[in-house]
C-alpha cells in the first residue's frame, strides 16, 4: 500500500473509530531502511502513530510459508533477523500496554 492510500485509510476507516491504533511498515526491503525510517517519520509528523520497528523482507519468509512454519521455527541467519524483527515490534507494543 502506498503511503497516501495509508493515510486515506487511517483518516476515514479506522481513527474515526477512536480505537487505539499504530501502523506498521511491513514488507521493507532492507536495501531500502532510510525509506522505511521516512515513510514512519512522515506518518508521525501527519499525526499517524507508527511503530518505531518494521519488518524487512528476507527470503526466509517465503521458506516458512512453503515449510508451513512460523518463521521463529527457521534455521538460519536470515530466519533468526526475520524473527528478531517480529520479537522487536511485539516488545514496542507489550512496552505500549503496560504505560496504559
């Protein structure tokens, strides 16, 4: 999804809810970290709140899914990069909760 469409989306669908939300970027292309960082940056100073991490795209993703597996369940570097990625956003938003 393109950020535009993102911010469309947030504006009439889901803050209009005033349930708490924040967006995550995911599939990053980890050649393009500094995109991600701006894309985040832009969100924030649009008042959409977003998660500080990401997930980056490895190939490991695509093994877990033909292997029927989580990708905390891989070998590998990649695998162990893919699952920090996921363990780093869940740490943000238990971190989030329990402020709340």
């Amino acid at each position: 999804m393109d950020i535009a469409a993102l911010v469309q989306a947030v504006r009439s669908a889901i803050a209009p809810t005033h349930i708490r939300y924040r967006v995550l970027l995911t599939k990053v292309d980890s050649r393009s970290i500094n995109e991600a960082k701006e894309a985040q940056t832009m969100l924030k100073a649009l008042d959409i709140p977003a998660c500080s991490g990401f997930i980056r795209t490895y190939k490991a993703h695509e093994r877990a899914a033909l292997e029927g597996v989580s990708i905390t369940q891989l070998r590998g570097a990649n695998a162990k990069e893919a699952s920090a990625d996921y363990r780093a956003i869940a740490q943000e938003i238990q971190t989030d909760w329990k402020k709340s």
